[in-house]
DNA sequence: TTGTTCTTATGACCTACTCATAAATACGAT
DNA sequence: ATCGTATTTATGAGTAGGTCATAAGAACAA
C-alpha cells in the first residue's frame, strides 16, 4: 500500500505552487516544501511537469500568439455565435492579486469574435469594451458570441462574458478579414 | 576605420531575425547568416542582446504581467499627460507573420492610460478602441497619451499612437482608480 | 523484525550558453 | 605586394539548471 499521505499532499502543494508561479526553480521549491531538491525532481517526473526552462518557454510561447484560447466550446455556429466556458487561471492578473487585468479579457474576446467569423486574423477596426465587475483568478467565465452584422469583409461581433449569470463584461469588436481559415 | 559593410548589414539581421522569432538559439542564428556560432554570440554581445534563455524568459515574464511596458518615456505629467516610445519587438503577432494582433496595441494602450493616472491598478471600465492602420513587429510607435477628465475616482484618459507621424491607433479609457502608486 | 515505499545523495552527462585567449583571415592604406 | 588593424573563427574552461541511473538511508505498516 501506498503511503500516500504525505507524498500526495506535498504534490498536490507543488502543482498549486508551480501553477501560481511557474518561474521556481527546484531548490526554491525544494524550500518551500521543506524536502531536498532530489525529491523535488522526483515529485514534478511523477507528475509529468517539465523543468525550469521549459515551462518558461511554453508560456513564451503562447504569449508569442496572444492569448489564444476560445476556452471549452460549448456551442458554435459559425459566422453566427458560439459559447464557450473560459479558464481563467493564467490569465495576466494585477501585481499578487488575483484581479484580471482588462487586457486579458479583451484579448479572450477578440480571439472569440475572431473564431466565429472563421478568420486567422482579421483587422479589428473598432472595440468598444465594458468592463461591468471585476474578474477574479479562477473565475468560471461564460462567454456568448455572435455575429450581429455582415457587411463585405465587415462584420461586427458581440461577446459578452458572464460569471453565475452575472454580465462581467461585455465587447462589440468591428473586423475586417483578412485571411480565412482552411480555406 | 571600421570595416562596417559586412558586419553592421549582418547584425542588422540578427536583430531582424531575433526579433521576428526570439526563441532562435545561436547555431540556428549562425546557419542563417552563414557564420560561425562564436560570430553569432560576439554580435549579440556587441549589441547588446541577451542569450536565448534570457530572451525567452522575457518574454515569458511579460505575458504573466500581460504588456507591462511603458516603452522609453519621453515625456510624463502625472495625472496629465505622457510620450513614450514603444518597442513593438516583443508583442504578440499572427501566426507566423509580423502584423501585431490588436490585443497586444490594447495592452499597451491600457498600460499608459493607467500609468499616466499614478494607478498600479486600475478597472477599466469602458474601452473605446480605434485601430486605424496595421502595425507590424519593429515598428517604432510614437504613443501620447492625456487625461481628459477627472471626476471623483473616475479619469477618462486618451491614447493616441503614431508611425511616422501617422496615427495608427486611437483608444479612449474611462478608468476607476483601485489603489494609488507610493501613496 | 522484515518488506516495502520514500527520500536523499552521488556522479556522469546534457544544453546553451559566458569569458578569456589565441590563431586565422580579410581588407584598407601605403 | 605588404603592413597593420579589424574581423572572424576556434579552443578550452566554467556555469546554471537540469536528466538519468544507481545506491544508500529513513519511515512506516504488517
């Protein structure tokens, strides 16, 4: 039988510590877990997360492309509206807390409004944003998006994002294509 | 006299090539301007360019802060207005390519606005964004920005970014002030 | 006490560098 | 053509932050 009880609590405590944040190298977490880095590097094998550097480069990476995520979709009709759930745990937060930066929820709307006109890229041409409350770290965010005009290349696009059936936020984006997907 | 031709036209390149695409390591960047790897890292040197991990790490760090970046600050009034110039190097593009997805003109503009107000943290409450011409990575952006308004808690900021005289971008803020800087 | 799981330590190897040094090469000016 | 300087390339040592294999020690459950 597996011991289990101090092993897993400690990995459980190293994800939440890596997730928060993911520049700790292995004798920081060793110190915070109060066990020899040799443990350490064991425990993030087991858990099947990568080193330092790596996973510096993966959130290099993604932010090379932006936020770039249309979160879990729940329903989609393209060039017409969708829903998705959104994640929001990595999302840029203010200094330590766990407030969401505007420019994050702006970025989660224009890629949805870019998703559901099937567009790559397009031009936003105009935003106009409302940001209605405040969006906490780990919030469970509802976004709907719809078309509500075509025009040409024009369209306009809605999204507007709620938390408990609150409206949190809400985003009309003017684009223009550039470029179709799969096309 | 310095040589010049070869070398300064070469490093030229580096710079293009590094800030097309920062996650190059030095061999990839030699084969590319077919030299040899310690030319390559004495370029760097001379110009002052950080090594991959570091570059990489950069980037990474500024994603978890979102655009954390005023640019080089040429001018500033507190609760006024400001210049700053931006380097557009590290922003998010499309796929591949070099023009600069909106959210990241959003992050910057969001960004000034809040640090002309002395806020740390500030809501955004209501965004109006223009973008009138494509940027592209590198470009060299001129951006002004102005406080409005002021009334209570609330500031109703403008930006207003430019390329060669050339306004690019235009976004209005109406900002709620959270928490004041060194108060 | 024994058997098993966990933890820690050790040493070899890796990548993508830096830094110092030296040799080779290129080119401009005389 | 040759000298002097700039530039390029190579070499070897050292670094951080790891991987991987191996082994010894500690903790605990039966």
């Amino acid at each position: 039988m597996v011991r289990t009880e101090k092993k897993r609590s400690r990995q459980e405590r190293l994800v939440r510590e890596i997730g928060k944040n993911p520049f700790l190298k292995d004798d920081e977490l060793a110190k915070r877990l109060k066990v020899s880095v040799a443990t350490v590097r064991l425990d993030r094998t087991e858990l099947g997360i990568g080193e330092y550097r790596e996973r510096v480069r993966d959130v290099a990476k993604t932010k090379a492309n932006g936020v770039n995520d249309c979160g879990e979709v729940l329903d989609f009709n393209m060039y017409h509206d969708g829903i998705s759930v959104l994640n929001t745990l990595d999302a840029a937060v203010f200094d330590g807390g766990t407030v969401i930066k505007g420019q994050a929820m702006y970025g989660y709307a224009e890629n949805l409004a870019m998703s559901v006109i099937n567009a790559r890229s397009a031009l936003v041409r105009v935003a106009n944003i409302k940001y209605l409350k405040e969006v906490h770290r780990g919030d469970r965010l509802v976004a709907k998006y719809e078309v509500m005009r075509i025009k040409n290349n024009e369209y306009v696009v809605w999204v507007r994002i709620k938390k408990d059936m609150t409206e949190m936020f809400r985003a009309k984006f003017n684009l223009s294509v550039m470029d179709e997907r799969d096309s």
